[in-house]
C-alpha cells in the first residue's frame, strides 16, 4: 500500500512538472504584425526610419527591394570595380504573387554603333528618378505607387542603376 501511495506521489509530480512546461511555453502572447527598420549603417537604405514605418506594405516592399538591389550592386562592384551591373526589379500590388515580387541582377550590356542587337526592343520608360538622398527616395517611390494607381497597374518593373556621383537611378515601366 506505501508503494501504490509512493508511485501515485510519482505520477503527480510528473503531471504537475510536465504541464508547468508546457503552460510555460504556450503562454499567450500577442500576435501583432512588428515592423523594423534596419539600423545596420554600412547598408545603403533609400529612406529615413521614419518614412519606412509610415509607409504602405506595397511602398515596404518597393523600398526593401530597392535597398536589397543597391547593396547587392555595390557588392558586386566591389569584387568587380570594372564590371558594371544592374537590377530589374518587378513588384506587384499581390504580395504573394512570386513571379511579379523578384530582382534580377545581371551585367548591363553595352550596345555599340547603335545597333539593336536583341530581339525585343527596351521597354519604353514610364519615369525616371534620381537618388541621392533619403528623401528622395521616398519621393520616388511615392511616384512610382502613384503612377500605378493612375494608368490602373498591378505591376511595374524598374531597373536600378548606380551612377558615376554615387547615386541610384530608378526607371520604371
């Protein structure tokens, strides 16, 4: 009978030990959406902290893929200082469509005696930006969320560039 009260003292210490660990890791926590903003300050970032936290997730996104192709681009103009390089980046109104949500980075092809050499003609431009600072930046992405709304786009394309003054071009169409 002592053994049957011991083992029974067992099984409850057990239950007890074992449901105190697992109530500690499934407390309840908030599930609330937390959005940061790198403070890495050898990363290039196209706006101010501020403007990344009060802009649209669509704006987000265009700002993470800008900052992600100019760091990339300056990575690779690292190893390579005479090679220059380009991004094209697609970005859709959908955050889950996978094929409108990319960026490519690739050598820019220098074209000689005018010739077109490709099939397809260059897209023709919608826009172009210059951007040298922060805000302008925000300007230009401003711009770009603005003139899909206008002509009713999902999607744009834009290649990014770095210029001779150290700065970004953006063109888009």
């Amino acid at each position: 009978m002592k053994n049957q009260h011991h083992q029974v003292a067992k099984i409850i210490f057990f239950a007890i030990t074992i449901s105190a660990m697992l109530s500690s890791c499934t407390k309840d926590k908030t599930l609330a959406t937390k959005t940061s903003y790198p403070e890495n300050s050898s990363v290039f970032k196209s706006v101010t902290k501020e403007e990344y936290l009060n802009s649209t997730p669509l704006e987000r996104r265009f700002i993470d893929q800008i900052d992600g192709a100019v760091h990339t681009l300056d990575l690779l103009k690292k190893n390579n200082p005479q090679q220059e390089y380009e991004a094209i980046l697609t970005i859709d109104k959908d955050p889950n469509n996978k094929f409108h949500n990319s960026i490519l980075i690739g050598i820019v092809e220098k074209k000689s005696s005018g010739m077109q050499t490709d099939a397809e003609p260059d897209p023709v431009t919608d826009g172009k930006c210059h951007v040298c600072g922060l805000s302008s930046a925000y300007n230009c992405i401003k711009e770009v969320e603005n003139f899909m709304d206008a002509k009713n786009k999902d999607s744009i394309s834009a290649t990014i560039t770095r210029t001779a003054d150290n700065c970004v071009d953006i063109i888009y169409h």
